[in-house]
C-alpha cells in the first residue's frame, strides 16, 4: 500500500516509518509538514492511505481531511499522541471522511513490533475494505419471531462520516422519540465512550454505550461499544460476541442488521449511512425482505458513498433519502 504521514514532529514521523517497515508492502511515498501541504501533495499524487496528524500549524488535521475528502478522495487514518484531549477534534474528522484513529505507536520501548501492530492491524483491514474482502454473500435466515408485542426500533449504521452524519440525524429527533435506537459505527472501543458522550452532548439525547443483557428501549440511544459485534438475541436483549471471527467490519453493521431481522419482534426501520465498503447491505436486505422499512443515505449527502451505494445497488433499500430527510421521516413513521 502506498502511504503518505502528515505530521509535523520529527520523532513521530520517525516512528510512523519504523512501524510501517514491519510490513514490506507498505511504501511511504510521500511526508507533509501540515495540513496545507498535505491538501497539495494529495491533489500532485494521491496515495492509497494518509496518516494524518491532528495538531499542526497553518492547517490541522482536521481542516486537511475536510479539503482532501472533498478535493482528491482516499482512505485517511487520524494518528494522535493523545486521543482523551483531542476525542471531539477526532469525531470531527470522521465526521469529514476519516476511516479511524489509532494511537502513534511507541517504539522507544520493550518490544517494537508489538507497539506497530494495532496501526499495522487498521492498515490491514482498510486494504480489505479497498478491495471489498468483506463482500460475502449471506443466506437469509428464516424468521423466528417472539410474542406479536409492537416494539419499535431504529438499527442505525455508519463508517466513514458518520459521527457527523449521526450527529444530523439524532438533531432531528425529539427527546420524547416513542422507537428505541441501536447505533453500529466502525469505530475502536477505545474511543467509543467518546463517541457516545460527544453525540450525548451534541443531539441532546440520552446516548451511551450498550450493555451486554439490557434491551433496546425507547428514551435511550445505544451506541455498540466494543470490538466484538452486537446483536439482538431471540429474547429481545442485546449481545456482544466475537463471531463471526473472520469479519473484517468491527463491530459489523450485517451482523446486526441479521440479528433484527431474524429475532426483533416489533416494528422497526433500518438505516444506513455513509461509509467505506460494503458492510450493513445485506443485513439491510435481510431485514427488507422481513417486510421492514429500510433507508439509505444518498450520494450528495454522504461523505463517503460506499456502503449506502452497496445497499442500493443489490435493492436493500426501500428509500433513498438524503441526510437532513432522514429524521423527518422517521418522526412520519413513528408519530402514527
């Protein structure tokens, strides 16, 4: 893979190279000083990934994300030295299209390699996603529903852009909202209390991370909060796990959406954002084919026109909306 670093301290530059020679595929092709330099060295040669820093002069990160995105597109990792006091300026730049954020590995001491494997692991999956490894076919389950009670429910998920988009979307929605909402965004757990307290804080809703044995519940948005994958058990409760091992997408959007449609016994609406790959499209068709409303974010509306595209392309989405008509027509939904 072809990578450019975008950080104006040495010593973390340094360390950025040293972790990517652990992997002889990976090419540094290009290093910026900061975030204005990084906008004109993409737009001369766009690389596969760009680490990006947050903290630089004349540009920071997040404002080079913004532009890069909009300007000459690729997969953007942020790369922080201090993620508790940069969490919001973290979910503004995913917000704008970046695909995660990792620690800048420590490769002063005890065992380098060690400290390059979470970044190279991110590297790892964005390769996957770039060439779509996560494309696989799923066979529908069949349908095994509890007692005819009229729940209601909103299975939310996003990837790239999506803090942003979620951020819009939970904005148009009343403290008083009658359905429960589950959230699923490819986001590390490390930074998903963050994430939770951010869009708490930014929407006015009740947002927090979901615990392992407690429902979905109206008055309350759940956000999934670890790496394992969520899903929604045939008793209405919900359920961390790390099956499927072998799925890229972490927490994965399809397992959840498949876990709705073979178990919710209620109403519900499934949604999908913006976002890299393929990942919620077929559990997006699953739960179409149950007879639930699904929508999916349009392309002049999504940072990254990724999985939404998926989604329409294989028919999983009954409407096509953009961002900001999302909301509207959940409140239309559920105020009948």
């Amino acid at each position: 893979m072809k990578i450019a670093i975008v950080n104006d301290m040495p010593m973390a530059v340094e360390a950025l190279r040293r972790a990517l020679a652990f992997e002889p595929a990976h090419e540094v092709v290009w290093v910026a000083g900061n975030g204005a330099e990084a906008v004109q060295r993409c737009a001369e040669y766009t690389p596969d990934l760009i680490l990006m820093d947050l903290i630089m002069p004349v540009m920071d990160g997040v404002e080079a994300t913004r532009r890069i995105m909009a300007e000459t597109p690729c997969a953007i990792v942020i790369v922080t030295v201090d993620r508790q006091q940069n969490v919001h300026r973290v979910f503004e730049a995913m917000g704008h299209g970046a695909l995660d954020v990792v620690d800048t590995p420590a490769l002063g001491a005890g065992k380098p390699q060690e400290a390059a494997a979470p970044l190279l692991r991110k590297i790892m999956n964005i390769g996957w996603l770039m060439g779509d490894g996560g494309n696989r076919e799923r066979a529908a389950p069949s349908p095994l529903r509890g007692s005819a009670s009229r729940q209601q429910l909103i299975a939310i998920g996003s990837s790239a852009g999506g803090p942003a988009a979620l951020e819009v979307l939970l904005k148009g929605l009343p403290r008083d909202f009658p359905a429960a909402v589950v959230l699923v965004q490819h986001v590390d757990q490390v930074f998903a209390a963050g994430m939770a307290e951010w869009l708490s804080s930014a929407s006015g809703l009740n947002v927090r991370l979901a615990q392992e044995g407690e429902p979905p519940q109206p008055g309350t948005v759940l956000l999934a909060g670890t790496n394992h994958h969520i899903r929604l058990l045939k008793n209405g409760t919900l359920a961390y796990t790390a099956e499927p091992v072998n799925e890229i997408y972490r927490p994965s959007i399809d397992v959840f959406f498949e876990s709705v449609a073979l178990y919710w016994s209620g109403d519900a609406v499934g949604v999908l954002l913006t976002g890299m790959g393929r990942d919620g499209a077929q559990g997006l068709k699953l739960m179409r084919q149950q007879g639930y409303l699904t929508i999916a974010q349009d392309q002049p509306s999504s940072a990254v026109y990724g999985m939404p595209k998926a989604a329409a392309a294989i028919d999983a989405a009954v409407e096509i909306r953009p961002l900001d008509k999302i909301a509207p027509r959940l409140l239309e939904i559920f105020s009948k």
